[in-house]
C-alpha cells in the first residue's frame, strides 16, 4: 500500500504503538508518521505508508492544531494529569484574569522542553532521565502560537478549554503549565486532541476500531488517500510521456520545454511532477532553468528506476 492513511489515535497508545497496529492491518512493513502524540493525546495522526514515507523529509514544519484541557491551581513533573503532583494552590482565578493572561503566549515565543520529552541531550533522552529523577539543564526553544483562544473556562473548578494552532515542536502541556505560573497558580494539562496535522483534520481521520474493521472485511485500502494529498500548497506541473520517462529515472527537464516556457519560474521553486495521465510522479525543485528531481514516489509503479 502507498499512501497516507489518517489515525484519529485513541488515547493510551504511543504513536509507535498506533504505527505497530496499523503496520499489521495493513500488511505493510514501512509506515512512518508525520509528529509524535503522547499516549494520553488522542486525534490526528497521518500515517505515511509504502512510497509515502518518501514524503517525511517534506513535512517536518507543518503548523497542528489543539483542543486542550487545562486544569489550573496544581503543578506536576510531567505537566499533564498523568504526573506526581508537585504543589497545589487554592488561589480563584476568574475568566477575564485567564484571558488577560493568553496574549503572552501567542506568536513567537520561548518555551523550555519539559524533562518528560523526547528531546535528546548528550545523546539520551529527557524523558529517560527523567524516570531515573534526573533534571539537566535545558535551553529554551522558540515556538509559534499562530492561534490561542479560551473556548471555556469553569472558574469554581479552575478547569477550562483551549483552542491551539501552533508550529511544529510546541509542547502544549509546557504552555499550559507557563499559563498557570504566569496566573500565580500553576497549572496542568487534563486533555490533548489532536484536530489538524500535516494539512489534515478529523474528517479526514478513521479510528483504530474502524480501521480494524475495515482490515477485516479487505476493505482497508478504502482509506488510503494518494500521496500527493501531503503537497496542496505546491503547484501541478503534467508533462509528456517522454519528460515523465526522464524524470522518473533522475533526469532534469528543460524548463523551457515545458508547460512552464515563458514563466521565467525562480529557482527554489517547487512542483508536483505529473504524467500525461495526472499520475503523481513526485517533486522538482527549478535550478538554473531546470526542473531537478527533488523526490520520486512513483517508481516501481511506473517502471523507473528508484532515484532522487
């Protein structure tokens, strides 16, 4: 199978666990996924399989959207509900007090890896360290919060929700954590769905269960959206059978003799190869009036030799 397949992935699994599922039902030894959920998130997950993993190198910057749970006046190691509690604060906080406190945390902004991640140090994970009651030093990184909105918010309980579109790399339980600091209180992570990733939403998703049933009848492959669905963004370009041929084996086009003659395109600029047939051939970057090979992911399909 060759294509992206969308997991709205249930909560308790690891994206590893979710991809060792799914590479079963499939019967399909390469899968790869696009961004790491942790096993208490649920939600989008696209799954790249067969030809698709070709894609990953692609997608490393794609912005992911939230719903999150958050729960103020407690502290955890972990940040989330999951950890061992840390402190507790009676303080109230009112809603207006919350959304006076969001607009520092939307744009660019620094946030500290929590030490429960994945992020490796001297070559070993925080998360390992961790475990072990570990604590290193740690350098902020700069995220993007494009989009932070308080959907709702109970003050008697403290608990509320919050609508999250961010860059690659943010950690919601940090930031739900940093606004507890900044409100006085500390504050945690109760919930994590995933609603968009890789250009990809819920409707797009099928659950574990579905996809088990589906497997069963034969009918998995119903879910199989192509690869070129991972590239909206990036412009078509078909060609003649001959520029296909040569394309699929490696070679670069003249710009020239194609449908882009005239267009004087910039180098650094990026199209989805197309056969005669609209068949997706892969990706060409413009370099010096050439179309390069930048990916192929139409290879054994078509007859080529495997390049790029």
């Amino acid at each position: 199978m060759n294509g992206v397949i969308v997991l709205d992935k249930p909560s308790g699994y690891t994206s590893f666990d979710a991809v060792a599922v799914m590479r079963h039902l499939c019967h399909e030894k390469k899968i790869g996924h696009t961004g790491t959920l942790d096993p208490m998130a649920t939600g989008v997950l696209p799954l790249l399989l067969g030809t698709a993993t070709r894609a990953l190198p692609f997608l490393l910057n794609t912005g992911k959207e939230y719903e999150a749970g958050f729960r103020l006046g407690i502290s955890t190691d972990t940040q989330d509900s999951s950890g061992r509690v840390l402190s507790e604060n009676p303080v109230p906080v009112p809603r207006g007090a919350v959304l006076l406190a969001l607009p520092r945390f939307r744009g660019e902004i620094l946030q500290m890896p929590p030490m429960y991640s994945a992020v490796s140090i001297n070559g070993e994970r925080l998360y390992s360290l961790a475990r072990r009651g570990i604590e290193v030093e740690r350098k902020k990184r700069p995220v993007t919060v494009s989009r932070l909105e308080l959907t709702s918010y109970d003050e008697t309980s403290r608990t509320g929700q919050l609508l999250i579109a961010c860059s690659k790399g943010t950690y919601i339980r940090t930031l739900c954590s940093d606004l507890g600091d900044a409100l006085g209180t500390g504050g945690i992570m109760t919930s994590l769905r995933r609603t968009r990733a890789a250009g990809f939403s819920l409707a797009d998703a099928v659950t574990l269960e579905k996809s088990k049933e589906l497997s069963a009848a034969g009918r998995l492959a119903e879910r199989l959206l192509p690869v070129e669905t991972l590239f909206p963004d990036i412009a078509p370009l078909c060609v003649s059978e001959r520029q296909a041929v040569r394309f699929g084996n490696g070679g670069p086009l003249e710009i020239a003799r194609t449908a882009l003659r005239g267009t004087n395109p910039p180098d650094g600029m990026r199209y989805r190869v197309l056969s005669p047939d609209r068949v997706f051939l892969g990706l060409a970057e413009v370099q010096n009036g050439e179309l390069n090979v930048l990916r192929l992911f139409q290879i054994k399909e078509q007859g080529f030799r495997e390049n790029g």
